[in-house]
C-alpha cells in the first residue's frame, strides 16, 4: 500500500517519477490564464489568516460545504469569524475524499505551508494556527509566495476600462515577477440589458477619450484601450462565452443594432447574436494584428440559482457545464477569420468533455505551418481542471493533434494558494506519458527526446508561443 501523497504521489511507474523529478518538477511557472487581483501582488498583500488566503473567493470549497450541509453563513457569511468558517471547511474534507478538492488541499498544505497532517476536525485548529503563524511572516505574502512556487509570469484578467494601475506598479517595483495583463472585452458584447450596455460604453469612452455616439466610435475606443493593453506587455485576449457566434451580418446592420441597444431599445435575439458575431470578429481582427494569442472559455451555464444570485452575485458557486452544438459555429467563425488572413494564434477551452474529440478535430482544420501549435486545445479548465478531466483532454489531444506541442496548464484561479495545480497537472502528465514507456507504446531508448517534450509542455511551449 503507497502512502498518501509522498514524493511518488500520482508517478505509478519508475519512468513516471523519473521524467517528474528530473525534468517537469524543476521548470519555472508561466501562469498564463489566472484572476489573480493585481492590487494583492502591487500592495504586497499580507493575509489575516489562511481562512482568508484559502477560503475566501474559492467557489470550489463553497459549493462542496454547501453539499455537505453547512449553513451558507459559514462560506460567504460576513458574521462568522475566520476560525469558524476554516472549522466548517475542516469538518467538510472528509468528506470529499475522491473529489480533487481533496488532493487540493493537502497538496496545498504541504506544498506552501509544510504540513503532511490530514485535515480534519481533529487537526485543525493546530493547521489553523500553524498556517497563520507562517502567514505572519514576510515569505508567507502575495509575492513571498509567488517566490516560493518559482513562478516566473502571470497574466491576470482584465476589462478593457481597466486603468492598468496595479500592473505598471508591480513593473515599477522591480519585482522579479512579471504580471501582465490579458485583455478581456466581455461587456463590450453584452447587450442584453440596454442600460448595462449603455453605461459600460460611457465608461469606455471616458478612458480612451472618445466621444462614442456610434458603433464606429466604440470601436475607436476599443482600438485605443487594446493599443494601451499592448503598452503595457498585453500579448493575450480572453473570451468567456457560452457559445460561438458566426452569424452572417452587414456592416449597415451592426451600426442600426448599436444605434438601437444605445439608444435603450431591447434587441431581438436574431440582432444579439449577430452583434455578437460582428463584435468577435472584430476583436480577432485585433489581436492578428498585434501578434497576441486569444483564448476562448466556452460552455458554462452561469448563475443557475437566481435566488442566490441576487444574494450574492456571479462566480459564487452556481454555474455548470452547460450542452450547446458549437463545432459549425466554431469552424465559421475561424474560417472567416482565416479567409481574410486575420486568424491569430488562438486556444480552445471545453466545460463539457463531450466535446474533446471536436475541439483536437478542430485544431487541424487551421493549423497553417507559420507557428508550432498555432491553434491550441487548452488544458482542463473550471469543472475538468481535474486528473481525471485532464487525462481525457491530453489523450484526445495526444491521438488526434500533437501533445508535444501543448502549451500546458494554467491555474485559472483568484487564489494564490493554486499553484500547485501546475504540480498536480505536471504529475499527471508524467504517469500517462511514463506508463506508455513502461508498456512498450514509446520507445525508451528516446528517453532524451521524451524528458524535453515534458519540459516543453510545463514550461518551453509556453514561454516561446507566447513570446514571454
């Protein structure tokens, strides 16, 4: 019987501890997809306690003490102290053996603060306070533990309105950490709700300082907010969209939609859908033309439970995966852009794992030989960033693409307790690529070529797609 969690823990074969301790173990972290707050790594942020650290923000854990009983005022309450809401998290794990929360947090504990005790109600008070006593110490702040996980890069996630502010201090420091900001233009394709939308573009125009009274000044705007991202080391676009949008639409018609949404009629789905489609477009447009890489999250169904949303607002724990037919829309919308000339370097991200064969089927349809890997399927993210959520992902990616040209994983988390996530994801890799080796599926005697691929895929791919 293994023990749980050892230097071993995850590596089933000798190849597979080989290829982790040797080769994918020692790369440096470029987090390239994360929601980090940028003012928590300008200011140096220091944590009040590993509740804070740990429990605040993180759905994940929210979701699962709901599941297990526990009163909501003990996950997002503002009247339970800190060691109450670490209490009632310490008596939910337990209960969450089989589910990665479980790996997440003793990988977590052991990882960041040196603890290989089990959590539980018997063990957590000692956790608590010997967490927070490290918490009080400088290695132990935002950018202490940034240092202590050897990370080399993070790319945040930010609005086109967004001063920018905490990414030029961050800069101006001198810390040895790069945080760059990655450009996402949501809102600026909402128009759902004509007041929202109305109100966003008044933004929009007060810091490009554009006067927007027509569709062609919002896209000014837009161009100098995305010149402005690129100043300041921008070299990636996200989208978070349920769905792909390609509808066929008119210039004509897209200036009439923006006439009517900004004037404050509702639009009918047929006018959102090609709004959105023209909005897409364009922003691809932008990004070819700078050389940046966009990403596209696509298929949650978010803020299912109206009753809590309206307590407590979006990403609180109530999105799924959601079932949408995509491929037709997905393929049209890259082959316009492609038709033109204008199809940047672009990753795919699936919530739903019925699709992994349709996304790696995808990638070949538009890879073009003028970059290695031009078109990425991205790495397990939000319900699959799991072992088993990114085995399925690498093995479609491995038999119907080219693993070895992946650009890895990402932590796609506020937290800055995550980064073991690229550990989980790196070890993960090892087993499945060192049991092919142990079976006889590689060969062993390309052992050389095998320990850089890995190394390729937890770090080199990514630093040279992106250009970091």
């Amino acid at each position: 019987m293994k023990q749980f969690m050892d230097e071993n823990f995850l590596l089933q074969t000798e190849t597979a501890q080989k290829l982790y301790h040797e080769h994918s173990a020692k790369m440096p972290i470029i987090d390239y997809h994360c929601h980090l707050v940028p003012s928590m790594v300008a200011n140096d942020h220091k944590f009040r306690s590993v509740t804070e650290a740990w429990l605040g923000g993180d759905h994940y854990k929210w979701r699962a003490m709901r599941t297990n009983g526990i009163d909501e005022r003990f996950c997002t309450g503002k009247d339970t102290s800190d060691w109450e809401k670490f209490e009632k998290w310490a008596e939910t794990v337990p209960y969450t053996m089989r589910n990665p929360l479980y790996h997440w947090t003793h990988l977590e504990l052991k990882t960041a603060f040196g603890i290989d005790k089990i959590l539980s109600p018997k063990t957590a008070r000692e956790i608590f306070d010997e967490c927070n006593e490290k918490l009080a110490t400088p290695e132990f702040t935002a950018r202490g533990l940034m240092r202590k996980y050897n990370v080399e890069l993070v790319c945040t996630t930010d609005d086109p309105i967004d001063t920018l502010e905490h990414h030029i201090a961050t800069r101006e420091s001198g810390f040895e950490v790069r945080m760059l900001p990655t450009w996402r233009p949501d809102k600026a394709m909402a128009v759902e709700v004509p007041s929202e939308f109305r109100a966003y573009v008044e933004k929009l125009g007060e810091v490009s300082g554009v006067t927007i009274s027509k569709f062609d000044d919002m896209i000014e705007a837009l161009r100098k907010r995305h010149d402005f991202f690129a100043e300041q080391g921008c070299r990636l676009s996200d989208h978070g969209i349920e769905e792909f949008y390609a509808e066929d639409y008119t210039d004509a018609e897209i200036k009439s939609i923006f006439d009517k949404v900004y004037g404050g009629a509702e639009l009918s789905h047929e006018e959102i859908l090609k709004f959105k489609s023209a909005m897409m477009i364009i922003f691809g447009e932008m990004d070819w033309e700078k050389g940046w890489t966009q990403q596209f999250h696509y298929g949650a169904i978010r803020n299912n439970n109206t009753k809590m949303f309206k307590l407590l607002g979006p990403d609180t724990g109530f999105d799924s995966i959601g079932e949408f037919t995509t491929a037709k829309k997905m393929s049209k919308y890259l082959d316009k852009l492609n038709s033109n000339g204008k199809l940047a370097k672009t990753i795919l991200y699936n919530l739903n794992p019925c699709a992994n064969e349709v996304i790696a089927t995808m990638l070949g349809n538009f890879q073009d030989g003028s970059v290695a890997g031009k078109i990425q399927f991205g790495s397990g993210w939000w319900f699959l960033d799991q072992k088993d959520g990114m085995e399925k992902q690498m093995n479609a990616l491995s038999v119907l693409g080219l693993l070895s040209r992946f650009v890895g994983m990402l932590t796609d988390s506020r937290s800055l307790l995550s980064y073991p996530r690229h550990e989980y994801f790196r070890r993960t890799l090892c087993n499945l690529v060192g049991r092919d080796v142990e079976n006889g599926e590689i060969p062993a005697s390309e052992m050389e070529f095998i320990g850089k691929m890995i190394e390729n895929i937890s770090y080199n791919n990514a630093k040279n797609y992106f250009n970091f």
